[in-house]
C-alpha cells in the first residue's frame, strides 16, 4: 500500500451500513432513558398508607428496619426458642443414642 501525502483525504464511497445495525447502534444511544424508575415514596406494595389501620401502621414500622438488617449466620442460629416441654423431649431422645461409657463397654463384653 502507498502512502498519501499529508493534507489529502482518499477518495471513494462511503460503507452503507446495514439497516439492523443501524437500528442497533441508535439503541445503543439512548441508553439512559430505557432504565425503568422505580417508585421508592413506599416501602408498602400495594397499599396505601391512608387504607392501613393505625396499629397495622405500627407494626409495619416496627418490621421495616429488620427486613434490611443482615444477622451472621452464627448468631441466627438462636432466634427461635424452644418452650420447655419440647427441650425436655429432645434431651430425653439425644439421651438414648449417647455414646457408651466405659464401663458400660466392659458390661457388654463380659455380658
């Protein structure tokens, strides 16, 4: 290939693009307005707060900040409770499939 002097343009026919790409390269553009803008005035799907009974309103103010609140896994472990008959139960059922003691080895060995 040769080179041209400085200060001339090469002559020639310009590349008509295709009419997708076209299409394409304008979407491109506009980028920014294809976002869709969420409505963020209420946290409340649905509803309005005008509809809500005041103490229903009370208790999804109480509820809203938790929602966000990421607790570790470790600490997650003991939120629910366990009322003391069910603790009971479940001592009683760990309690049968306890590993054997020593001497109870040697019970069953002379047994």
């Amino acid at each position: 290939l040769s080179k041209l002097p400085q200060g001339k343009k090469a002559k020639g026919k310009k590349a008509v693009l295709d009419p997708a790409v076209m299409k394409k390269q304008e979407a491109k553009k506009g980028g920014q307005s294809l976002v869709k803008i969420r409505d963020r005035t209420s946290s409340l799907k649905g509803t309005s707060l005008c509809e809500m009974s005041p103490l229903h309103l009370v208790a999804v103010a109480k509820a809203l900040p938790f929602k966000h609140l990421k607790i570790h896994s470790v600490i997650n472990q003991f939120t629910q409770d366990l009322d003391h008959q069910t603790v009971i139960q479940l001592l009683k059922f760990i309690h049968r499939f306890r590993p054997e003691t020593k001497q109870e080895k040697k019970q069953e060995i002379l047994a």
